[in-house]
C-alpha cells in the first residue's frame, strides 16, 4: 500500500547533524534502504521536514521505516496510506458511490 511518511526533524538535532556533515549521508541512507517513490523536503512550522511516499506490503515493517529517524534525529513522524488521482478514480471512486447509497444524508439533517 503506498503511504505517506512525514517526517518533521528537531532543529538541534538537525543542525548538529549538517555542522557534523552527518545529515546528508544520514538522509541519503534511510531514503536508499527505504527507496521511497518520491520524497520532497520542505519545512513544517518552521522546522525541517520531508513527505516521503513509499510502498509499505505490511505493518510489521512500520519500525523499519519509523526507526531511523527516531533514532538518526529524534524526529516526529506520521504515516498515512496515500492515494494517486488513479487510484481515486478506480477501487476508491466505486467505494465512495457506494458510501454516498448507503449514507445519503447527513445525521440530524
């Protein structure tokens, strides 16, 4: 299932980590053992942060992918499945006409 993983990284941590020369091979191990479909970095609230998009088959790799950066930088992270317009458009759009036959109105309305 493809999921987006935030990853939003202290600013010490973070700074200690470029003055060290430690972050980019750091980023570059976690995105290589990873091999995300894509990952962007920006920043969130001022801080540094990433979105990164990858496949995840099961749960049971959740620390895999969570654990580097808790460790690595005691970074914050939230993992969300994602979906492309494609996939909007194919299983989830059937799913969503069956939600609105089911659930045609809004409680109390």
């Amino acid at each position: 299932m493809r999921m987006m993983l935030h990853v939003v990284m202290p600013i010490e941590t973070a700074n200690a980590a470029i003055r060290s020369g430690q972050f980019s091979p750091f980023i570059q191990k976690v995105l290589g053992d990873l091999k995300p479909e894509a990952a962007y970095f920006t920043e969130t609230n001022g801080v540094r942060s990433g979105y990164i998009f990858f496949d995840m088959k099961d749960a049971s790799q959740l620390p895999a992918i969570a654990e580097p950066w808790f460790l690595g930088l005691n970074a914050t992270i939230t993992v969300k499945p994602a979906m492309t317009p494609q996939d909007l458009g194919g299983a989830a759009g059937a799913a969503i006409e069956n939600a609105v036959k089911a659930y045609p109105k809004t409680l109390g309305s």
